[in-house]
C-alpha cells in the first residue's frame, strides 16, 4: 500500500467530515447566524458603552424588552403562518390607551381592566384576521391599512381623554407592581416575556393549533388539501397577535401612565426587523419563539445603544433600515442556497480497499466461472409484477412478493399463473419472511417493519429503534429497511440499508460506502426494538443459519459475508464468511442441502474498485455532476450462488446475456425449484434444481412440524 | 354571427359589468353633485382649481406608484425619496450652490435610490414591499443624519422657474395640473406604445412567464424603480414649489397610504398587469372630491384619516371580492 494511500486511508478514518452535511440538514443550524449576530452586538455595545451591564441600565433595558417581546412574538406567530401584522404598533397604543382609560377614568379593578384591554386588542386582531383570513386581502396592505385607522382612533381618543387621563393616578397596588415591581430583582413584564417565549415555543412545536399554523405558513395550498381549516387558523393568529399587542400594551400603561400620542409609533418596524433578524422567514413556515427572542434582544440592544451613544434621531431608522435590508437578503439567499449547499456537501464519500477480485470467466477453474444455466428459466407473472425485490412461499405453497406499488401480491399454488393482490403497505415491500404462526413479517422501505396475518390485516410491528449516542442524524427513525429474518425464539433481525439515505437515493450510498448501515432486533415478546451491529456497509440480505444460534449478513457495497451469533457460547462476536466476492451480495437464503443461496446482484468492476480507494475523486464527482452521470456499481447482471457455512462456494448460477435476469436481489427454493426476484425486474424465475431435495420447504426448514 | 347590439349585450350582461373605475367614476360624480348642492362654495371654479392643484401632486405621486404596482411591485419609500432628495437639494441651494446644479445632485440621488431599490428587489431578491419599507426607513435616517440638519428646509428667496413649477399659472391653470396632465399624457404613451411599457404589463401579469419568453425582467425591475423615484421627485419639486419649502417630517405621515389609497382605489390590482393611467386620474379625483368636501365640513385631521383609512378597506375588501385568491392558485409567501 503506497504512502498517499495510506494517508487517505487515514484521513478518512479520523477526519469525520460526512458530519458537515449532517450538521448542515438540521433544523437547528438556523439559528446559528442570528446566534452570533446577537454576540457581537453584546460584545460591541457591552465594549462601547460604559456601565452597559450594570444593575439600573440592564433593569431598564430589561423592562423595554418585556413589552417588546411580546410584540415581536405576536408578529412571530402571525408570520410563521404566512402572514405579517403591521398594525402591531398601532394596537399596543390602543391597548395603552384602553388601559390607561379603565384604570384610571373609570377606576376599574386591574382583575377586570387587564381582560377588557387584551379583549379590545384581539378584537382588532379579529377584524385582521376576518379579512384576511375569511376574506382573503392581502396581509401586507390589509393590515396597513388597520395601523391607520386604529392608530387614527387613537388619536381622536386621546384628543378628548388624554388630559383627564394624566390627572388621575390609579390606586392599586398590583397595578404598580405590574408596572414597577422586580420579583427576585427581575423586572415583571421581562418574567411575563419569558414565560410567553416558553409558552409560544411549546405552542408552535408541541400542540395541533400551533403545528396547524406552521403547516400553512409552509404551504397553504397543501394545507388546505389535507384538511387543515386554513382560514380559521389564519384568522386565530392574528387574534393571537392582537391579544399579545393588548398585554404589551397594558404593561407600558403600568410602567409609564403615559397617554403621549407617539405611542407605538415605527413599532411594527423594529418587530419586524427584531423577527426577521432572529431568522422567522417572510412568507412563513420558518420560525419559532426562540428566534424571534434572539432577534428581540438584538433589535433592542442596537437601538438602545445608538440613543446612549449619543446619535441623532435619524440613527435607529437608519440602522434598523440597514439591518432589515440584510437580514431579509441573507434570508431569501439562505432559503434558496441552503438545499444546494447541503447537496453539494451531504454525500461524504469514504475510503474502501477491497480484496481482488475473484476470477469469473467461463471455463476458468474459479468457482464463479459464468454460464447461461439461468438462459431457460420458466417466468412467473411477467409484465404483472414490478420490483419483486423478495420471494417467499407460504405453508401451503403459495408464493408472495412485494412491488415498488407497495402491494403484496399473491400467486397460487400449483400453477402461480394468477397473481391477487393480498394487501397493500403503501411503502415499497423489500425483505419478507414467515414466523411461526404463519404471519408474513416484511421490511417496507421508508416505514419499518410490519406483519401481515394470513387474513392480509397490516400491523405495525416496529418504526424506530433506539438513537446512537452522540448522533447528528436522528437516526431512531427506520428509513431503509431492508431484510430480515426470524429466530426459533421468535425475534426478528433485519437490517437497515442505511441510515443517511432514503428509497429515493440509495445509490449515493454505493458512492459512500461508508458504513451507513445497521442491524436491528425487535422482540415480539417485550415489544423492545435494539441496534444490534452499527456501521455495517450496506447490510442487505440476513439468513438464519441451520444452528439457530446465529445468522449471515450481506454488505453490499464490501463484497462481504459475515456471520453474526446471537446465542451459545459465542453469543455477540461476528466471523467474515467470504470476503472477496466477485459482485455486490444481496439477499441470502437456506437450501434444501444445508448450505445457502445469495444473490449477487450486480457484478465489480475495475474501476469501481478503484475509485472506492480514491474518495477525493467521488466527492469532486458528487459536488460537480449530475448524479445521472455519477460512478454507479454495475447491477445489469448478476447471479446466484450456493455457499456453505465454511465460505465455500458450492454453485454459480449465471443468466449472462442478461435476457430474462439481468438482475436478480433474491431467490428462494422451494420443492426442487429456485425462484428468483428482481428490484428492477418485471418477472419472477422458476429455475429447477436436479439435484435438490424436492419435498423440501422454507416453511419445514425453519418451523418443522408446520403443515 | 355575434349579435352586438345594445339589447343582446344587455342581455349577457355586459353592459352592467361594472369594473371598480367605473364605480368608482360613478362615485366620485355622485359625490361632486351631492357636495355641490350640501356644501356651499364646492362648485365655485375657485374652489374646484384649488382641488385639482391640492391633489395634482398626490396624482403625480399616483402615477410614480402606478407604475410599479402594474409590475406587481410596489414603492413604500416614494415619499421617503421624494422628501429626502428635494430637501437636499433645498439644503444645497441655500448653502451657495446654483439651482440647477443643485436640483441635478438631487435627482441623481432620488435615481439612486430608485436604482438601488430595484437592484435589491431583482438581484437579492428581496420581496419589493419588505425593500422599500426598510428603504424608506433607512432613507430618512440617513438623510437626516448625513444631509440635512433641519426638519423643515425652506426655498430659497429667489427661486426663479423653479418656484414657477408651483405657483406660476398658464391660462388660469395652476402649474402642479398642468405638470400631472403633462406627466399623465407621457405615462400614457409610455406604457401603450413602448416596449419598456408593454414589459411592464408582461411582467405584473406574470412574472416568470416573462422572465422565461425572454423580457430582460432584472435590467426592468432597475428601470422602473429607477422611473418611480425620478416622478417622485418631480412630484416634490412641485410640493416645494407650492408650500415653498419641504418638510422632512411627511415621511412619518400617512401620505404614502394616500398615494396607495389613489392607485387602488382607481383600480389597478396589487397583483399587477392590470389598470393605467385613466385609473390613477379617476382615484385621484374621487380622494381630491373626498378630501376638498372634507376640509370644507371642518372635519378633524384624525378623523379625516380614519374615513381614508375606511375608504381604502373598503377598495380593498371590493377588489378581494371581484379578484377573489383562493387556497389552490394563490402564491406562497404572496403576501
């Protein structure tokens, strides 16, 4: 092995660089830009400013920033639904003006002012919300318009109200406590704020309303196909909104007593700066309390900072402009790029040396030697099914295979001329298996594991396992189930394919070969579902092997058989079978003699081998073309081949000019027949085994007495 | 053979079909007759020259805004530019520049403006309304940080042909309405006769449709923003002209609203390749009759806004109404 192969091998081992693209597709990674954005501006004004962070100057920023929160969450949440609220600022000198008038003309008790003004709010946000919600007007200009004339009724109010209002002083205690008080020295209205951050947070993410919402601003239209009462929870959020604009409100009325006409006024700019910067999209979907807190404390402490430093007062419109200006632009260029970046750097080809490859040329002494035994096999159900990925027989003989549709389809025995459809899983069906009592266990693509009762009723058996520690990727979730086998006791093994890949683009796996892929066990009996072996490349076909104390597992992508004990004395160590295989192994199988069939489904070739060693030159492939033009194992032909538990190879079955099985992912014999499925074919093959026992059955072979 | 005589379109309704101009014609009509006979001194010629040269700057501004709204755009830092720029140049000319050197630095920085607000809404993409309002903010600020040290600058003493753009008159016509009639007739031909015009009503309509037959939709998108600031500049030569000075403090007053009151009202849909010039006359008189009948009742400034407030919700909910989006056809993040 050269030097430089050597360090890439290296390089690849201990510079775990797929975690980028991992890093990437999170949710999360959102908030890392307004994140930052909001250290720098504490360190920038905290540098600035003298005394920034002392007790009175953090008492007051933090009592402005209560109410403020509460306005740039009630834009939030009208924004995460698609829409925006511009009448926010004219609402909150409403709200101030209701309370100032409850509390200190009419003399109300704050039990029953505080109700009254959130409720004179939301009725404002009410009105938004019928005519944009029902009616259908634009967010944009529609509440433009309500900013005027709630901001116009303001004004004539005040002009009648706002002497006698200064008069009076309210006498309550609460009410001043509201205003002024610092329970455990924090500000009331900023404990208020943060206990609404919590309780919006919780809302958007854990509750039907709040998911609701999300979902229109993510996509109206399918929202309004799949049911969602689109209008009504448009017209809530801005209810919403109008009752947080009413609290806000309320707590400036405490704090101030002040009935001054520039109430509220440029308001809807800075929460709609303070949403934007946090990182809440325009347009919806993307959001949530957190960011809009983050982009809060940002707006406030910038403008805040440039009125201490001294500018004049064209300096926070001027900030706020410009930062409202590159906030959206890095939003929308985010938005559009971010999908391209990832799949530029998701796919994180790893370093793969494999064994040489076996000799298969006819007439060669290789057992792998071609042949054409495969040229004459008889067709089952030809044009009538496709994707036969596995084959399988029931206790009556029956034979059963999925399709990419996601039926499981039946032929009967003897003649399997017709095929019935015996149900229906709504993923692509891949490995199948019986249990004990005549269930068909099957791994659906996309969806986990399943058992279909004789009766065809689908029942879920299990969708996730446990997380790996410390994992990027949520990986308790099944995406690729793939094979699977049963235990005489009753547990079931399968594997998943891979755990970064969906059905969608398993082939950028093969451009991996990383070990993606994991076997997983669900007990029946607890119900418990747990990763057995992680890192596995591409497992595929799992076969209980005769003993009952263990199985074998293919890895696809490393040409590799591997036997895994599960029981007896060496319960929990894995032993390689065949290392060197000739093609990429898929599913495996029992044979009447004791030994055991593996597909190959596609056959090495030499330049595949060798790009598996060079992972620089598949990644400049995977971030530079198409990925119809990337480097692709050959699966246009393939074989069968019978091994034994020792890794001979007993039997090489070739189809070579690829007319009636140029692919084959599994076979299963059955009564001195061998019968063949195809991920990509249309057809299943009946190929007759001379020398095989011709009462043997899978059913006998694993259950025995089983009639 | 079509039967095209009064009865059998009639009788298909076509002859009812009333669009929101020619309500809105028919309305402000009734209004004018209704003031006519409630209000003493409406009718007079004086009273109705002064109308026209009260709302010929708002038509103007109407007509700046009419052309980005038929590009499915939209200009909220019109007034912004508009008082910003003006007040520069009147900055300039009292600090000893000429007036033509002085107007020119104004008008390339409204163009600026213009340019740098249709560059951020065609290359960053950023969504016209959310550009312009940060712009109009950002505008302000840096005008009254940066240029101008007062709210209010006022013309200078001798204003020569500059001061006749608002005060002069040419056969008992206010200048102000001969400048919008002048501005009206060129935006007409503008936008029926040249490619720049027909562009414009290709890419309202719709906006990738163009962009794919090959209308150059970013270099548009500059132009007409660029156009927009130009007429709103005029426009504020004219206002400086009439009142003899500009007040930077509009830009925090409800007249953007008065300006998108005028375009909508007259009804060019704010989603876009719809209307022209006709229907920027016709709003602009209805709100010119509303504002004039108004101040003749002696009703209060807030009240005043809260019935344009009114008026404009109601043009909006009738225009939802005959335009109506539903869940299966309406753009996501159209807001």
């Amino acid at each position: 092995m050269s030097v430089q192969e050597t360090l890439t091998r290296w390089r690849n081992k201990y510079i775990p660089d797929h975690v980028v693209g991992e890093i990437l597709s999170k949710n999360w990674i959102d908030n890392t830009v307004p994140f930052l954005a909001l250290l720098a501006t504490i360190l920038v004004f905290g540098q600035v400013i003298p005394d920034f962070f002392s007790l009175s100057s953090m008492s007051d920023t933090t009592r402005q920033l209560g109410e403020f929160l509460f306005i740039v969450m009630a834009m939030m949440i009208v924004m995460v639904g698609g829409g925006i609220d511009l009448s926010v600022g004219s609402n909150y000198a409403l709200g101030n003006f209701v309370a100032l008038y409850l509390m200190n003309l009419a003399g109300l008790p704050v039990g029953v002012a505080v109700p009254l003004v959130i409720l004179a709010c939301a009725a404002v946000g009410l009105l938004n919300g019928i005519l944009i919600g029902y009616l259908r007007l634009r967010a944009f200009i529609t509440t433009l318009v309500t900013l005027i004339l709630v901001r116009a009724l303001v004004d004539m109010l005040l002009l009648r109200y706002a002497v006698d209002i200064s008069m009076a002083m309210p006498e309550s205690a609460l009410w001043e406590y509201i205003g002024i008080g610092s329970p455990l020295g924090i500000p009331f209205s900023f404990l208020l704020a943060l206990v609404l951050v919590g309780v919006v947070h919780l809302f958007l993410s854990r509750t039907r309303p709040g998911w609701h919402i999300m979902a229109i601003g993510g996509s109206r239209k399918s929202a309004y196909n799949v049911g969602i009462p689109v209008r009504r929870m448009v017209c809530i959020s801005y209810v919403i909104s109008g009752a947080l604009c009413g609290v806000a409100g309320a707590l400036f009325a405490a704090r101030l007593n002040s009935a001054g006409s520039d109430t509220g006024i440029g308001l809807e700019i800075m929460a709609l700066t303070a949403a934007v910067v946090g990182g809440n999209s325009l347009g919806g979907g993307r959001g949530s309390a957190a960011k809009g807190l983050m982009g809060a404390v940002i707006v406030l402490l910038i403008t805040n900072g440039l009125v201490r430093l001294g500018f004049q007062s064209g300096a926070a419109p001027l900030a706020l402009g410009i930062i409202l200006l590159a906030a959206i632009a890095i939003d929308v260029r985010w938005l559009k790029n971010r999908y391209k970046l990832l799949a530029k750097v998701y796919v994180s080809p790893a370093y793969l040396a494999l064994p040489p490859c076996p000799d298969t040329d006819p007439g060669s002494a290789s057992p792998y030697a071609q042949n054409d035994k495969l040229r004459n096999v008889e067709l089952i159900g030809l044009g009538e099914v496709e994707g036969p990925e596995d084959v399988i027989f029931d206790a009556d003989g029956h034979l059963y295979t999925g399709t990419r549709f996601g039926d499981i389809v039946r032929f009967r025995a003897p003649h399997y001329d017709q095929p019935e459809l015996f149900a229906h899983t709504g993923g692509h069906p891949l490995g199948l298996a019986f249990d004990r009592d005549g269930n068909l266990l099957v791994c659906v693509a996309g969806m986990g594991l399943y058992r279909i009762t004789p009766a065809g009723d689908i029942q879920k058996m299990t969708d996730e396992t446990n997380r790996t520690p410390w994992s990027i990727i949520d990986d308790s979730r099944l995406k690729l189930a793939d094979d699977l086998d049963v235990a005489p006791d009753g547990r079931v093994f399968f594997s998943e394919a891979t755990i970064r890949y969906g059905m969608s683009n398993w082939a950028y796996d093969a451009l991996e070969s990383r070990g993606n892929g994991r076997i997983i066990c669900y007990d029946p009996a607890t119900g418990r579902t747990r990763t057995v072996l992680r890192n596995l490349i591409f497992p595929n076909g799992i076969c209980m092997a005769h003993d009952g104390q263990s199985f074998f597992f293919a890895e696809t992508w490393a040409c590799r058989i591997s036997r895994y004990w599960f029981d007896g004395p060496r319960a929990g160590t894995v032993e390689t079978v065949i290392d060197d295989l000739p093609g990429y192994p898929d599913n495996i199988n029992r044979a009447s003699d004791g030994s055991y069939w593996l597909a190959l489904v596609g056959m090495r070739t030499p330049s595949m081998d060798l790009a598996l060693k060079m992972p620089g030159f598949r990644r400049r492939m995977a971030r530079r073309i198409s990925p119809q033009e990337l480097i692709f194992p050959n699966i246009n032909t393939g074989c069968v081949i019978k091994f034994d538990e020792h890794g001979t190879v007993r039997d090489t079955l070739w189809d070579l000019g690829g007319e009636n099985h140029p692919m084959i992912t599994s076979m299963r014999e059955h009564k001195g027949y061998l019968y063949l499925g195809g991920l990509l074919n249309n057809r299943i093959g009946k190929y007759r085994l001379d020398d095989a026992d011709p009462e043997w059955t899978g059913m006998t072979s694993y259950w025995g007495g089983v009639k | 053979m079509r039967n095209n005589n009064v009865f059998s379109r009639l009788a298909r309704g076509q002859l009812l079909s009333l669009t929101q101009e020619k309500i809105v014609f028919l309305l402000a009509v009734l209004l004018f007759a209704v003031f006519s006979f409630s209000l003493t001194g409406f009718a007079s010629v004086d009273n109705l020259l002064g109308l026209l040269y009260n709302v010929s700057v708002l038509g103007v501004l109407g007509l700046a805004m009419a052309l980005v709204v038929i590009g499915r755009g939209i200009d909220l830092s019109l007034i912004a530019t508009m008082a910003i720029s003006v007040a520069w140049s009147l900055t300039l000319i009292r600090d000893g520049v000429s007036i033509e050197a002085a107007l020119l630095y104004g008008m390339l920085m409204a163009l600026g403006i213009g340019i740098i607000n249709g560059w951020l809404i065609a290359y960053a993409e950023i969504p016209a309304l959310f550009c312009t309002l940060a712009m109009g903010t950002l505008v302000y600020g840096f005008g009254r940080i940066a240029l101008i040290p007062v709210d209010v600058v006022y013309m200078p003493a001798d204003p020569g042909w500059f001061g006749a753009l608002g005060q002069g008159e040419l056969f008992g016509i206010p200048a102000p309405v001969i400048v919008f009639v002048l501005l009206s007739v060129v935006a007409t031909l503008v936008l029926r006769y040249t490619r720049f015009g027909r562009y414009t009503y290709y890419m309202g309509d719709n906006y990738q449709a163009a962009r794919i037959t090959g209308v150059p939709t970013r270099p548009m998108l500059v132009m007409q923003y660029g156009v927009t600031a130009l007429i709103g500049f005029a426009a504020g030569l004219v206002t400086a002209a009439s009142v003899d000075s500009m007040n930077t403090r509009i830009v925090n007053s409800t007249m953007i609203y008065d300006v998108i009151l005028v375009v909508v009202l007259g009804g060019i849909g704010l989603s876009g390749g719809k209307g022209g010039v006709r229907n920027v006359i016709v709003g602009t008189l209805l709100i010119g009759i509303l504002l004039n009948g108004m101040t003749i009742m002696n009703i209060e400034y807030t009240v005043q806004n809260f019935i344009k407030g009114a008026i404009l919700l109601a043009a909006l909910i009738f225009d939802s109404l005959i335009n109506p989006r539903d869940e299966q056809t309406a753009q996501q993040g159209d807001i």
